[in-house]
C-alpha cells in the first residue's frame, strides 16, 4: 500500500467527489487499526454525509438525544443511523489511538529530522492547500451546527425546533470525534513529499477514497464524499445557482465567493430587480445581489447619474440604505478587441472617492496627483 499512497494526488483527492471504492477504505480501515496496535473493527457501516455521521456519533454518545433529533425533522437520519449500528456495540472511540497519537509521532520524527526551518518551509508549501481545504472543513462544521437556526425571515420550522433543542450544537460537537478522511488530505499529502507515510498508509488508504469517518472499537462509521462542489478561482466555496457542496441524504452548504448564503437567497438570484435589491435588510446579502445582477444594469435601471466624469472614466455612486455605498469607476479598456469593440470595466473603489482619475489611481496604489499614465490600457 505504501507505493500507491505514495503515488497518490492529494489535491485531487481533496476536492474529489463521488463514490469511492469500499474494498480499498475497508483495506485502510484495517491497516490504520493494525499501525494502532488495535483488533480490526467486527464491523464497517457506510452513511450518506457527515450529518448522517454526526447524527450517529450523537447515538453513540448520548443516546438520550434521539428524541431531539427526531423532534427536529431529523427522523430519517436518526433511523439510517440506527441500522448502521445495529449488531452489536460499537465499543469505545479510538479516534486518539488511529489518528491523533499516528499524527503526533510522523510529525515529530520529522520536526526532530528536518529541523524547525526546514520543517517550516515544507509546511508552507503545502499552505494554499491546507487554507482551501481548511475552509470546507470549517464551513461543514458550522453547517452541522447551523442545523435547526431559523430562515432570515425568521420563520418558524422543524428547523427552528432544532435550534431549541440544542441540536445543532451537539452534532458539531460529534465532529470533534472524526477523521477527516479526504480533508486530511494537506498533511497527508506533505508526509508523502516527505516520504514519511510508514505508519500512515492505513489512513491515507481510507482518505484517498472515503470522506469523514468515525472509529470505535467494534465499528468504525464512514460517510461519502460530496457528489457536488463547486468553487471559484480561489478555492472558496462558491454557486450562484444551487448548492457549493452537496452530499447524498440531502446534506447542502451554499456559498458565494466562501460567504454562506441560506439556501432560499441562492434560488432567489435568478428573479432579481431593483426593487427587491433595495428590499433587502442584510447588507452581505445585498452586495452578493448586486454582483449577480450587475453594477452597470443597476446603474441603467435605476436612472443614476454619475457623479463624476473625466479622461479616466466615469464615477459612479449607488446609495444603499443601512450600508456604505458602492462608488465605481467605470473605464473603457484602450485596447480595442479583435472585433473593434472596446470592453468597458467596473472597478470597484473606496466610498470616499470623489474623481474617476482618483479611483482609477487607487487600483494602482497611487495619490490622484502621482498617476500620470502615458497611455491607457
């Protein structure tokens, strides 16, 4: 197995979505328990998502919480999560043994070899990954303990039920027992650099294939990989027409440009207007509204004027009510395109600026009096 982690893409494993292949998680399963000195677990149970995870940790850990979960439209969850535990007692978490301590002695040996400079710099490369990948982690565990909070109108749901119980709280929490699966997929892939996965393959196995997984003695829990994501230049979590991340059993997160966006606000982008861009109450909400139905058509369907117009371009200025305004300056590119045609663009600038010339002078880092261009382009 140490040949074929060696050779995996981790990058390409973090950010994977679909099925994976079961033979080859259970495989890893048994090498992670071995390289912990542990029986292999009687039993491996396969769930949809880290919310059908969470839910059966909860199960595990409290089962007093199942009327809450059920009470907050979390039946269905509560009932897979049943079955996969049925046959027998999971036993105790081991997480401790098959992760954290394999984790802890890799990167010590390697601290002690590298040196802390060297040891730095090999971390740093692997930082743009780590961030990314960071990001989704982070932003699931705020989904599990988004679970039950209320639309942003405020209506009352099952969801709203949830949040009373305390629901949310406590699946988030069940998060604290999980490997990461494919999520650890930055640290992982540094120790492969490195060549240092002996004691690591059982893990890297289960993350090259599987999402997050939860190990006790007897059982070991493990939930797919998303079937959807979707993110923009960045790495940021990022859709304008359904959900950034989706995982079977009906699990979503929406996001725009990494912000998270209640999943009514994203189905509502299609049917924007003026009217209901001024509606809105949430100031990131309506910046996202404004991005997606275009400063320039705004500008034109709300009759504005601009409030300063020189060699540069044209400055433009829109008011929103409980927020800074967004102040523009539009340029026309001097560069005409293969047809002829000149691309105009909108630079977005702070809300003090009074000139074109001073706007197009900050996107350069420039005072107004040092921006001299010889020619525009």
């Amino acid at each position: 197995m140490t040949d074929a982690m060696s050779a995996v893409d981790w990058r390409a494993a973090a950010f994977a979505t679909g099925p994976g292949d079961t033979a080859r998680v259970t495989q890893g399963i048994r090498a992670a328990y071995a390289a912990a000195a542990l029986d292999s677990p009687a039993r491996v149970a396969w769930l949809p998502s880290p919310l059908h995870g969470a839910v059966a940790a909860v199960l595990v850990s409290d089962p007093a919480a199942r009327k809450a979960m059920v009470a907050a439209g979390l039946g269905a969850h509560v009932e897979l999560a049943e079955e996969a535990l049925s046959g027998g007692q999971p036993g105790a978490p081991v997480r401790e043994l098959v992760r954290t301590r394999r984790w802890e002695g890799a990167r010590a040996a390697a601290y002690a070899d590298l040196g802390p400079a060297e040891w730095a710099s090999a971390w740093a490369r692997n930082g743009a990954l780590w961030d990314q990948v960071n990001s989704i982690v982070t932003r699931i565990k705020h989904g599990l303990g988004d679970v039950g909070r209320p639309n942003p109108e405020g209506t009352a749901t099952a969801a709203r039920r949830a949040e009373d119980a305390g629901v949310g709280p406590v699946l988030r929490r069940a998060t604290l027992g999980a490997v990461l699966g494919q999520h650890d997929a930055p640290w992982l892939g540094l120790f492969a650099q490195l060549g240092r996965l002996d004691g690591l393959q059982g893990l890297a196995g289960v993350a090259a294939e599987a999402g997050w997984w939860w190990p006790y003695e007897n059982l070991v829990i493990v939930t797919q990989r998303p079937t959807e994501l979707h993110r923009e230049e960045s790495g940021r979590l990022h859709r304008g027409d359904g959900p950034a991340l989706a995982y079977p059993g009906d699990f979503e997160l929406h996001a725009w440009r990494g912000m998270p966006m209640p999943a009514d606000f994203i189905a509502s982008l299609g049917t924007l207007s003026p009217r209901r861009i001024g509606q809105e109450r949430n100031a990131e909400l309506r910046r996202v509204m404004l991005e997606v139905y275009g400063f320039d058509r705004y500008l034109a369907d709300t009759g504005a004027t601009p409030v300063d117009r020189d060699v540069m371009g044209v400055l433009w200025r829109i008011d929103l009510p409980g927020d800074e305004p967004v102040v523009m300056v539009e340029v026309v590119n001097a560069t005409p395109e293969p047809d002829g045609t000149r691309r105009t663009y909108w630079l977005r600038v702070p809300p003090q600026t009074r000139t074109a010339k001073e706007g197009v002078a900050w996107t350069f880092g420039l005072d107004p009096d040092d921006y001299q261009p010889l020619a525009q382009t």
